[in-house]
C-alpha cells in the first residue's frame, strides 16, 4: 500500500457531544446507538471501509505466508 492511498480520518472538534437516540419497541444499548448515528456520517463511514477493506488484505497476506 503507498502512502498516497491512505485516506485521512475524519478529525472532530475537542468536546465534540454526538447527539444520538435509541430505537423504540427493541433493545438497543448507548453504544449500538452512538456507533449507528457515527456511521451515518459519509467521512466516518468511508474512513471504516477504507479500514476493514485493508485489515481483510492484510489478513490473506498474512495467511499465505
């Protein structure tokens, strides 16, 4: 991988506060809710995509060797 493919992760304000709101009528925890409200963000959710698409290369890299 070059150093020019490598997207630059989304960078929020110190003290930034996530507004986020649980599901009616199913469980859901903080957590599930505030990662859900995150990935509705278009930089967060390219910046995750970018991550997992180069974790996955680098585990069948690995695994050949």
């Amino acid at each position: 991988m070059k150093f020019k493919d490598l997207l630059k992760s989304p960078v929020f304000p110190s003290g930034h506060r996530w507004s986020f709101a649980k599901r009616k009528k199913v469980y859901e925890s903080d957590v599930t809710a505030l990662v859900r409200t995150m990935l509705q963000d278009e930089s967060i959710r390219a910046d995750q995509r970018f991550a997992w698409e180069r974790w996955r290369a680098e585990d069948r890299i690995a695994k050949k060797a």
